[in-house]
C-alpha cells in the first residue's frame, strides 16, 4: 500500500497575450498528487531554456489523490525569437516524502517567431 504522496504535473500549457509587439507567456500546471498521503507546501518551479521564471509558487495542500491548477509569472517573447523549453518541477527541493520522485517534472517545447508565440 502506497502511504507517501506522489506529486507530478500533469499538464504544462502555455497562453500568450499580445502585448505592445511582444506575447506576454503565462505557463500553466496541473499538479497532481497520486499517492494516498496530503502534501504540504508544496514547491513548483517554472524554468524556461533552464533558467527560473519569477519565484516558486507554493500548494499549501494536496490531498491525495487530488490536483492544484498553478500558474507561472509572465515570460516576455519579445525579441525572443526561436525555439524554447518550458519546464515545470514539483517539489524541486524534495522537502515531500514521495513513493515517487522521479516523476516530478514536465517539459514543452514551444517556438516564437518576430516576437509571437506559435
């Protein structure tokens, strides 16, 4: 029997706002916990090309078997342009005790092209 959390993001998506000739970029998370114990303070990164975007955000609680949508700061694809990784860790610290912690991140690959996100 599983008793640990088991934190992981579902999903990652992105949603891009025109602003003033450069897309305003917001990622999204889907933070599910798996396991069957709560979590608490729970960590979530967001990194784009490996370099962090704006502060952690914190799940103050994550039940088990439940999901928390959270949302990153705004990244700015102005003057951007190229291909570019966005990546979301759970619990980047490992301060939860996990039957899992190797499923603790996600990945999405997106592009921008004359300061548009496409």
């Amino acid at each position: 029997m599983q008793t640990k959390a088991d934190l992981t993001p579902r999903t990652l998506t992105l949603t891009a706002v025109k602003a003033k000739g450069g897309d305003l970029v917001t990622f999204t998370a889907n933070v599910a916990n798996l396991g069957q114990a709560s979590a608490r303070n729970v960590a979530v990164r967001f990194l784009i090309d490996g370099a962090q975007l704006g502060a952690e955000k914190t799940v103050a609680q994550l039940a088990g078997g439940s999901n928390a949508s959270v949302s990153s700061d705004a990244w700015s694809a102005s003057h951007a342009d190229g291909t570019h990784t966005a990546k979301v860790v759970v619990d980047p610290a490992n301060a939860v005790p996990e039957s899992n912690d190797a499923n603790n991140a996600s990945t999405l690959t997106f592009r921008v092209k004359g300061g548009r996100v496409g």
